[in-house]
C-alpha cells in the first residue's frame, strides 16, 4: 500500500495537547482542576507533564471530537490551551531528562470501531 495513502499516515494522523494552568487556592478551585485533569484521562489523555495532556488521534475529524470535548469541561478559572499538531511534527521532539536525551514514546494502539 502507497504510503501516501496509509490510513495512519504521518501527516493525516493528529496529536491533540491540553496546556493549562488552573488555580488551586481554594477547595473548590482544587475541585474543579481534578475534575478537569480527570476527564482529560477519561477522555484517552495521557500526562506528558503535569499541566500537559496529549491524544493521539486517527484523524483530523477525530482530533476535532477530542477537542470538541475538552472545551466542553472547560473549568471556569484558569488558561487552557488546546493545540492539535500532526504525528509528523510530534515525532520531531526532542525529550530530555536531565542532559540525557530520551526517545519519545510511542502512541498506544487503539481499537476503532465503526
């Protein structure tokens, strides 16, 4: 099959990340950012650092529902930035912990049904 037309094609395949930075001065603000953090991880993000969530998505389309979805559990206070890159931009990061570089993981295998 023509790489080109790969359904997982690099370039067709998205990764959406979820920046933010919520209050916790109060009870109830600490409430709502577990909330948030919480459907993030429902919603299939995983914690890349601690205010960073990412997504891998099929599509573009699918990237959209993710994002979609994640503005809709907006909490009231805090910034929230929410950017979707494709896998090919992601698969040029370059991690570090400490001064030694370390590969970045690969996305986890998803079942798609239709």
């Amino acid at each position: 099959m023509d790489e080109k037309f790969s359904r997982l094609n690099q370039y067709r395949s998205m990764w959406v990340l979820v920046f933010f930075d919520l209050p916790t001065e109060t009870r109830v603000e600490r409430k709502a950012a577990a909330r948030f953090r919480k459907d993030l991880l429902d919603d299939g993000f995983g914690m890349f650092q601690f205010s960073i969530y990412t997504r891998f998505c099929a599509s573009r389309e699918n990237a959209d529902v993710h994002t979609k979805r994640t503005k809709r559990n907006l909490p009231k206070k805090g910034k929230v930035c929410i950017m979707q890159i494709t896998d090919k931009q992601f698969g040029m990061i370059e991690l570090f912990h400490g001064r030694k570089e370390t590969a970045p993981e690969a996305p986890i295998q998803q079942l798609e049904l239709f």
